[in-house]
C-alpha cells in the first residue's frame, strides 16, 4: 500500500504498536497481537486507548483519516509477521460495517497483498475458512506470511 501511514511506537516487544490518529480531532490508539490458545495464532485488536490507559475497540471515532488508519494497520501487521514469520493473525470487525471495510480493503489490494501473504477469510454463510476472495462475504481473517519455499 503506497497510502500515507502514522508512525508507532512499538511497545511489548513488538505485540503492540501506539500511534496518534490526526483527523477533526487527536485520538490516541493501540494495535495489539494477543496471542491465543493455538501456537502462532494471534488475535490482532485496533482500538481508542481511553483516559485511563484501556483500550476501546468499540469505539467509532469516525476522525476523517479512515485510509490512514487501514494503512497503518497494514504496516503494523507487516512489522509483526516480519518479526514472526511463524505467526498466523486473525482479525475482524466489532460490526459488520467494519467487517466489510476491511475486506473491501483487501480486496482493492489483494494482488499486492499475495505477493508476499496468504490471506484467507471465514465465510459468512458456512463459517467455512478459504483462501480470501473478491466479492464474497466474510466475518473474519487470516493472514500469514508467505514462506520461502512457497
């Protein structure tokens, strides 16, 4: 993506990455990779960092700087799977309007994304995981970085 991006401040040992949204207004927010029960998943969660240091996935901000936003989650995941090349990330929406955000986003860059990852989505209809496609509904993904041997 050759979208302008925030810088972050990666703290954690690089599982989360702090950044301030410029948008009408200054928002404070946090990308996160809790990783789960399953070795190498990780559950990566975008959110508002609240006055007392939570974290606020259900916020709607709406700050005018949505692409920014997406492209600095971009980067962030790249950072990570970079630096955890075993790791497999899952995300989603907290809404369904969310949700098909950033499958809509995938999709306008999806030839570049597959270069370098492999990105599958959870089928809204069956629940069934398959490699990502355009024009189909999902309700979750994955991406992982591409070995080198494939």
């Amino acid at each position: 993506m050759e979208q302008s991006y925030y810088i972050v401040e990666s703290l954690w040992d690089g599982y989360r990455f702090d950044y301030v949204s410029i948008g009408s207004t200054i928002i404070e927010k946090a990308i996160i990779f809790y990783e789960l029960d399953v070795p190498f998943l990780y559950s990566l969660l975008l959110g508002d960092i609240e006055e007392d240091g939570s974290i606020s996935a259900e916020s709607r901000s709406n700050n005018g700087d949505m692409i920014k936003n997406l492209t600095t989650v971009y980067r962030t995941i790249e950072q990570f799977l970079n630096n955890n090349p075993r790791a497999l990330v899952a995300f989603q929406g907290n809404t369904a309007a969310k949700t098909r955000l950033y499958r809509i986003a995938i999709s306008k860059y999806l030839d570049r994304f597959l270069d370098r990852y492999l990105i599958w989505g959870v089928r809204c209809d069956n629940g069934r995981h398959e490699p990502f496609q355009i024009n189909q509904s999902y309700r979750a993904f994955f991406v992982t970085i591409k070995s080198l041997s494939t």
